[in-house]
C-alpha cells in the first residue's frame, strides 16, 4: 500500500484494555518491520470524527456489550464503512457490527458463547462460530477473546505484506496458524479510490456474491445510467463486474478450501457456481492450481512454516533463559 495505513482501535465503555494496548503494539511493531507505515488512533469518542480510516478496529470486552448504549458509535461505523474502511470484530465487538447491518446475510464469527443472545438480538444474523477468523474485503470478524491477535495479523498481512505478518508474529511468538502461505493469489479489491457510487456496489457484491446481481441492477444500486456506471466500475476498480464478482467467488472459495473440510463440490454451490467442472476450471486459472492442489499445498506450506515458528519460539525462550 503507497500510503500511510490509518487504523482505528475503539475503546468503547468496557473494552478490553489488554487488547487495546495490545493492538497498539502489534502494529507499531509491524509498522518499523515494514518501513513505519502504519498510524494507529485509539478512539474513545465518534460523534465529530471526520478523519477516514483504513479499519476500524472493535476489541472485545470482558462484559457484556449493549450496541444501544453507545448509539453513535454504530452510526460512526456505517459511515467509516461507506467511505472504504475496513471494519473489524473481536469477540463481543461483534456486537456493533451486527447493530449497524454491515455483515447482511454473510456468515460472521464471534465467541460461541454469545451466539444465543446475538442471534436473539439479531435474527438476520449468520453466525460460525466454528471459525476463529472470517475475512471479507470489507469486513473481518474474529471469535474468542484473544482472536485480536489474528485479526491484527490479518490486517498485517493485507497492509502491509506476508513477510511483514510472518516477522510480526515470530516478534511476538505467536502462532500464525491459517494465514501461512495462505493464498498463492490474492484478490483485496481497493475501496479507497472515492467513488462512494461504486463503493456501493462493490458492498453489495461482498454481501451478494454467492447469489449474484445482473449489472441493471447493480446500476441502480449505482444510481447510475448504465453504461456511465460500467465505465466508473472499471475506472475505480481495473474490473468489469463480471470479473470482480469472479474474483469475489474465488477468494471466498480459497478461504474455504483452508478453513473447511468440505468438499470442492460444496465449496462451488456455497459460492455460488452450480457447475463443478466449470467451477474447477475457472479456481486453476486464476489461482494458478486446481482446489485439491491448493488446499494440499497449503497444508504442507503452512506446516513448514509452523515449524519455523515453534523453532523461533525455542530460540528466543533459550536467549532469554541465558539472562541473568
């Protein structure tokens, strides 16, 4: 990224503060490893916020959260949302994003725990909870309450590089499990490009991916006449609609192909596509391997690296022994 990363770190009534502070030092690191590119504004008021963010950060808390006792913090998240930030959850941060609709019918996770009241609170909530990290362009969710650390490696990673995530995590010897060599190719679609027509209908892609919208009535999202909305599309995002909506497809399909066990088959419906071979087809192309072959890879890579790191952890524990 060729600008300075603006990140928000929220400090609601009850965040966690070891997570808030934490969050700070976890980028401040990243930033001097990868050549101090990253601003990071701890938050505790929003009313008269103007400044655009590259994310917004939600930390979790160790109580429980009420969206309605901090209303102007779901409006804050709606319009940091609309302007292109990327807004992010940890455990019962989820809490305002499920408020401000911003998930829509997508799966988001958060600790299990919660998932009874949320769903109460929020019908039109899709929770898996079996999942640590979700991560949409647009939108990330993690689930227990230390998974900030994987939320925060996330946004390493998408800021700021993979070398940048590995270094950071190897720092704090922690475990940089589903993010090792993850993707061969990825497809992070700007949203800070400033055209909030477009940056409408790339929020509804994300919702609608696996369904899909004809370009009439991506137009009207637009609010644009159809070939002027074509032309902008392309402008802002180097796509037509047709491949950013592919690219859309198969960055949630090698999200799958990591975290799941299900099949290619269940993988192509869930995004999507209902012809497997077609499906197949188009993952190899653009992903340069057949799912099978990624999904394979993957394993045997971040396996290594894993290794790398427990073999890093074992070596800065044997320093610090030699301490007096």
């Amino acid at each position: 990224m060729d600008h300075l990363v603006e990140i928000a770190v929220v400090e609601y009534p009850g965040a966690m503060q070891s997570a808030v502070l934490g969050l700070q030092d976890v980028f401040a690191f990243a930033g001097q490893a990868g050549g101090g590119a990253v601003a990071v504004h701890v938050l505790s008021r929003f009313e008269r916020e103007t400044r655009r963010f590259d994310a917004i950060i939600l930390p979790p808390s160790m109580g429980e959260v009420r969206a309605e006792d901090v209303p102007e913090l779901t409006l804050f998240l709606k319009r940091q949302h609309e302007a292109g930030a990327v807004v992010c959850s940890a455990c019962t941060g989820l809490t305002f994003v499920a408020a401000s609709g911003l998930a829509g019918a997508r799966p988001v996770t958060t600790h299990w725990a919660l998932q009874t009241r949320l769903k109460h609170a929020y019908p039109g909530l899709t929770l898996d909870t079996d999942s640590i990290l979700i991560e949409y362009g647009d939108l990330i969710t993690a689930g227990g309450l230390m998974a900030w650390i994987d939320l925060a490696l996330a946004l390493v990673e998408r800021f700021l590089g993979y070398g940048v995530a590995v270094q950071t995590a190897r720092h704090f010897i922690v475990e940089f499990r589903r993010r090792d060599q993850r993707r061969f190719r990825r497809f992070m679609p700007d949203l800070r490009h400033g055209d909030r027509a477009i940056l409408k209908v790339q929020h509804a892609l994300e919702k609608h991916s696996a369904s899909g919208v004809s370009a009439g009535e991506l137009a009207a999202i637009a609010g644009l006449p159809a070939r002027t909305f074509l032309r902008r599309f392309k402008l802002a995002t180097g796509l037509s609609p047709v491949h950013y909506l592919q690219e859309l497809r198969m960055e949630r399909a090698r999200e799958l192909l990591i975290e799941t066990e299900d099949s290619v088959s269940e993988i192509c419906f869930s995004v999507g596509y209902n012809d497997v071979p077609s499906f197949s087809r188009l993952f190899t192309r653009l992903s340069g391997l057949s799912p099978g072959s990624f999904r394979d890879q993957y394993r045997r890579q971040g396996s290594r690296a894993s290794e790398g790191t427990s073999r890093s952890g074992d070596i800065d524990q044997r320093h610090d022994s030699a301490r007096p």
